[in-house]
C-alpha cells in the first residue's frame, strides 16, 4: 500500500544529549545504514515513515534535534504538538543518563499535552559501560515509560523501540475522547500542530 495512506499522522521527538546516538538509530531505522563518521546534528532534522500496527497505519514525523546546549532553545520549540518522545542517552556516558531527567523536565515545561514516551539506552555493543541495565529500567520505571537497549552500531533492537512505540501510540489514539479530524484521503488523522515550525531542508522519506 501507499505510504500516502494512513489512519494517523503523529509527530515524534528524540531527544537526548549530543552524541549519544540519537541520528544513527533514526537512519538505521528509516535507511538502514549507519554512519561511523559523527557529524553533530544542526538545529533539528526529520524522517517520515509509515509504520502498521496491528489494524492500523499510523505515519510518523520523527524529529531529531540536537542535543548541544546551545541550540536547547531552538529545539525546545519543536516540542509543541509531540504525541510521542524517545529519550536516548548512552549506556558509555554516565552525564548522558544523568540528563535524562533534564530532558524529561524541559518536556514538562514545554508542553501541557500527554505524550507517550520511551527510554532507550544506546551502544549495547560497547565493552565500556558506565551505566547498568538495572538503572536504566529504575529510571524508567519512575516517569513510568518502558525501556530498552539497543545497539545503532549493530542494529539491535532498533525496531523494537518503534514496534513498543507504536503500540501505545495506537493505545492513545484510539482512547483519544476528541474526534479526529479527515485527512484528504478521507481517513481520520490526528493533526500536527499548525503552529509547528517548518524545518529548512526537505524531510527524508522512507517507505520500508
């Protein structure tokens, strides 16, 4: 079927500190490739992909920001609208995890809208881990989100992050007590923000 036929559109975030990973599991999901040369993302970028869960397809607009500092305030307006949010630190990097809270409170700060979300720690494949699997589930099991490992590198369990994801997108939609709104294929959609500002470059598109 045509990825221009869906039942649901939803933005997704994946937010998380600089260089955790946070574009290498976008691309291993969506292109299947994965990038050894680490170029830091500029502002925010995103991927479009269509995804079916159980009887339903439910088009995704995922949001890679950057994770620097200095463009926190760029990508902080990007949150409005989210319907879903991955947190991304890296199991290798101890102040990532830690940030991760950090991102959690910028979420509450910025958005008065419910949001599924998914705690994900990166490099799985590393001999050099700093962070504990126990941790990260204590973590998520606090701002009640599920959690998973997984490895960009390898490409370990970067479905699953989009297959859990989903489910509790679909979970949320359909308990959504406001009736959706047509899309032009005359499917119901939940809308993206209209005030959502645009990103510069045209989204990559992925039909996989």
């Amino acid at each position: 079927m045509s990825n221009s036929y869906y039942d649901w559109l939803v933005k997704v975030i994946v937010l998380g500190d600089s260089g955790v990973g946070k574009t290498n599991i976008l691309t291993q999901y969506c292109d299947q490739k994965f990038s050894q040369n680490y170029m830091a993302t500029i502002g925010v970028d995103f991927k479009i992909k269509t995804i079916t869960v159980e009887d339903k397809k439910i088009k995704l607009q995922i949001w890679d920001t950057a994770g620097q500092e200095r463009f926190r305030n760029i990508t902080q307006t990007y949150y409005k609208g989210a319907f879903g949010i991955i947190f991304v630190y890296s199991i290798v990097d101890r102040n990532s995890f830690n940030n991760v809270e950090t991102w959690i409170k910028s979420i509450t700060e910025n958005t008065t809208d419910e949001v599924c979300s998914i705690l994900v720690g990166n490099k799985m494949d590393s001999q050099d881990r700093r962070v504990q699997s126990s941790e990260g589930q204590a973590l998520a099991t606090k701002y009640k989100m599920p959690f998973i490992e997984t490895s960009a590198l390898e490409n370990k369990n970067i479905q699953n992050i989009f297959d859990i994801l989903g489910l509790n997108l679909k979970k949320r939609l359909e308990n959504e007590s406001q009736k959706p709104q047509a899309n032009p294929e005359g499917k119901p959609t939940f809308q993206i923000n209209k005030d959502t500002p645009q990103p510069q470059q045209a989204p990559s598109s992925c039909n996989c």
